[in-house]
C-alpha cells in the first residue's frame, strides 16, 4: 500500500480546478471544517463546545446534513438543553426521519415526558409531511430502479450471469451519469435519506458507482462526486472512499483503518507479522507523506489522519451518534499468508 506522488499530483490538480468552479457555498470549506471540528469535541464528549461548532456549521448553509442536526439534538439533550433539542430535532424531521426512530433513541427518553412533547410531536409531523411533499419521488424511484437493476443478477448468480452483470452495469453508469446531469446529484433532499423513516447514511446506489472500477470502466464520476461533495449531496468522506475504488488510489487515505481477517490454521502460525493479523490497523506514513495527505484532506473538506481514526475507533464502539465512520473501516477476508503480508506491511495497531 505505498502512497503514488504522482497520482496525488494529478488529482490535486483536479480538485483544485473543480473547487475554482464559481459557488456561492462550498460545503468543503464552509460546512465540514465546522462539523469535523464539532465531532472532535463529540467524542472527548465536550458536547458544550461540539455546539458551538455545530451551530456555526448551520449558520453557514441552508440545509445541513440530517446526521448532524441529529447529532447537536443528541448533544444538547446530554446539556439538558431541552429547547435546543427540539430546535435541532425539526431539522431532522425536515429530513423525512420518523418520529418513531426519534422517539426509540434512549438519548430521547427524558425529554418524552416533558410537558413541550406532545406540541414537539405535532410539529415535527408537519415537519416531515413538508419534506415528503416537496420528495422528488420520480427520481427516486429511477435510483431505485437503477439499484434493483444492479443487484438482481448478482443475488440470483453472479458467476453464471456475469455477461449480462457486466452489460447492465455499463447500461447503468449511462443512466446514471445521465439522470446526474439532468437532476443534479441526488442527495438528502432530492431523495430521501431513510428507508421506511429510518436514517441511512450511504445510499445503495452509491455501490453502482464503484462497479466502475479502472478495469471496467465505461464512466469516470469523480468530476460528479466532487462537484456534489463542494455542494452539499454527498459526505467528502463517502467521496474520497469511493474515488479510492473507481481510480485504483486512495490519495485522501479514506481505507486509512482497515483488518485482515484470518482463520487460526498452521499456515498462519508464528509469522513475523502475526500480531497485526485480527487487529485494526493502519498504514504508517512518513511524516512528509503524511502532511502532504493531511493538506489534501483539510482542503476537501476532511480531518487530519490521526483525528480520522480517532472517529472510526469511536464510531465502531458507539451506538448513540449517527456518525459515517463505522462504514469506512474495512475488513478483509485473507486466505494466503503471501496476500496477508502485503496488506500489514508497513502498518501498525490502532491503540484503542
């Protein structure tokens, strides 16, 4: 997993030509510095100083994103910061969140038996009713149907019918190309951002976009991602990691914590590199290399390498906070020491 210069010249190039496109708000430098900034203060569990930079995040933009409206709801009702609670929790309900899922969340509980609930309630319907009559249902049915298209061949066989994959992947990266150009990236507010209510933070079809690897590539959509990443429809973190896929480098080092999987059989006894194996770890950089990444990351609207861990480490062990980092820390299946050593070279454990 060696860092490639000459990539990370290349795309910087593209990052900055797409970034001196004219916007009016540019969520990479207006909104996330804001929100990673918040999120740092979230897991020290500094959750009066998390506000203060959640707030300015809010201030910056018309719409934030619904994790992070949930997230301040969550931190100002560990404040007791009732009034301030429901204020962020009609932000999600713009979202088309349920009010079930609000009201299941154990960070909720106490301020549910207040005298202000059944008036929250009442509010955060009409709320949500709002969002699902301004839903561009037609578009996100197309998604859906994109997706549906994607995954039924696989589901039945991918091996038999991996001819007609192949065609309907290339047919998809047409439409969806298309439907992007027409209708602008599909993100929170032109599509949802639940299933049946409930919160997602990586859409489905999110994965027909990484079918376009370099080896099979009919469409390149980095140009799409960062674009919708500056203006708001998609996370930079998601962004980075699936540009990781479609260009065959990690140049933002979104795959940073990752775990080779192993079965405990003879063959993998006594190597060298064995304590590395069934752990977290993480590809340890040399210190120009590093600042050069981190440089990157900061100007794409993402925090340094170590602040980055810190939030998958937490994010993999907490269950109160709708927070994307679980999904970013990946693990591999490894049945060859040979393919194991390249994947833990150079790497180190993750102190949790």
């Amino acid at each position: 997993m060696k860092f490639r210069s000459c990539a990370l010249f290349l795309f910087l190039v593209l990052s900055n030509g797409i970034a001196s496109v004219a916007q009016s708000v540019n969520y990479l430098t207006d909104y996330h510095p804001y929100i990673n900034k918040a999120e740092s203060f979230l897991i020290e569990y500094d959750y009066a100083n998390a506000l203060v930079y959640y707030d300015s995040a809010f201030v910056n933009v018309e719409r934030g994103f619904m994790k992070d409206y949930f997230n301040a709801a969550v931190c100002a009702t560990y404040l007791g910061e009732a009034d301030q609670t429901f204020a962020y929790l009609l932000k999600v309900a713009s979202k088309g969140i349920s009010l079930d899922f609000v009201k299941g969340e154990v960070a909720f509980s106490s301020i549910q038996q207040t005298s202000k609930w059944r008036d929250f309630e009442l509010k955060y319907l009409g709320e949500r009713r709002k969002f699902k009559e301004q839903l561009d249902t037609t578009y996100q049915k197309e998604i859906n149907t994109i997706v549906a298209r994607d995954r039924w061949f696989r589901k039945k066989n991918a091996e038999t019918f991996a001819d007609t994959i192949a065609i309907i992947d290339l047919q998809n990266a047409f439409w969806l190309r298309d439907l992007i150009e027409e209708k602008g990236f599909p993100g929170e507010d032109e599509i949802g951002c639940g299933t049946n209510g409930f919160p997602v933070l990586q859409y489905d079809f999110y994965d027909v976009i990484r079918r376009q690897t370099p080896e099979l590539q009919a469409v390149n959509f980095s140009n799409q991602l960062m674009t919708a990443a500056r203006n708001g429809k998609i996370l930079p973190h998601f962004a980075a990691h699936i540009m990781a896929t479609i260009n065959g480098n990690d140049v933002f080092f979104a795959r940073n914590v990752y775990k080779i999987l192993v079965d405990e059989t003879p063959e993998f006894q006594n190597l060298p590199f064995g304590d590395l194996l069934n752990e977290w770890i993480y590809v340890n950089l040399d210190e120009e290399t590093e600042r050069s990444i981190n440089e990157l990351r900061l100007q794409n609207g993402m925090e340094t390498l170590p602040d980055y861990r810190k939030k998958i480490l937490f994010s993999l062990d907490d269950n109160k906070f709708l927070l994307p980092y679980r999904a970013l820390a990946r693990m591999w299946y490894i049945t060859d020491p040979d393919v194991a050593a390249t994947h833990v070279e150079g790497a180190i454990r993750v102190e949790l």
